[in-house]
C-alpha cells in the first residue's frame, strides 16, 4: 500500500514536471494570467500575481516549476520588497526589477525558509525562476526584460 502511494505521488511529480507551472489544490492559488517575458533572447512563460493574496500565495505548495517558467510579482510602484520561502519547496532564483525592467539583483533562495530574502535597492518587479535558471542562461544585473502576451492555445 505505501509502494501505491509513493508511486501516485511520483507520478503526480513527474507529471507537474512536464506540463509546466499548476495550482496545487491544497493551499495552493488558482491559476494566473500568463506572459511571456524575454532576457537575452531566452523566453519564460511567466504567471503574474498582481493582488496581495496573489503575491502572498505565490509558488507556495508547488511541487514543481516547468523549465522555462517562472512567476512574476508585480507591485503599484518601486519599494524595498522582502520575501520569504516559509511554504515553497522548489529551490528557486529571485530577480528584482526596477520600474523600467532592469535587473537590480539575484538571489537565490532556499526551501521552507522564513529568509527573508530582502531587494537591496527598491523594487517594482520580483521575478522567481528554478533555481539556477539566470545562471545557466547567463543573465545577470543590469539586463533588462521585455515582455508580450502569452501564447494562445488556439491554432
């Protein structure tokens, strides 16, 4: 009965692995409008959490992150942002963008911390990525990021 179980919950995994970011039903968020950002030629389908509740919530309670996603948390104008990974288990990268969409800095973060993980300059933009993502793709402070609609799902 526990092999069952472990295989459900391996499956499950494997599964939220390939299809990209999901809402996990326990404490997670329902799914947010997407966007599809750019750094240095490298594109991220982003989710966008934009209220308070959303920001709060954000990667909370995920099992998984796809590759090429990330979330980006947007703010009313550029202030010190703090973040904390009390409820979020993926190792995850933090970007914190200025009012024009410049990197001011990363972070990388660790699971299940309180940090907190504090921007150094003010902030309006907070992109969160696995952890590792700006490095492989060498970007760093100082790049800017563009941003269109995410793509349709129709043909």
């Amino acid at each position: 009965m526990l092999t069952a179980k472990i295989f459900r919950a391996s499956a499950l995994f494997l599964t939220l692995l390939l299809v990209g970011p999901q809402p996990v039903v326990a404490g997670g968020q329902p799914a947010l409008p997407q966007i599809v950002l750019e750094i240095n030629g490298k594109k991220l389908l982003t989710e966008v959490a934009e209220t308070p509740k959303q920001r709060s919530n954000g990667l909370s309670y995920r099992v998984g992150l796809g590759a090429d996603a990330g979330m980006l948390f947007v703010y009313a104008a550029e202030q010190p942002l703090y973040f904390t990974m009390q409820n979020a288990g993926i190792p995850l990268s933090i970007a914190f963008l200025s009012e024009d969409w410049v990197i001011n800095e990363i972070l990388d973060m660790k699971p299940f911390t309180r940090g907190p993980y504090p921007s150094k300059k003010p902030a309006m933009y907070a992109l969160e990525v696995n952890q590792g993502w700006f490095e492989r793709h060498n970007i760093r402070a100082g790049d800017t990021v563009s941003y269109s609609a995410a793509p349709s799902d129709k043909p």
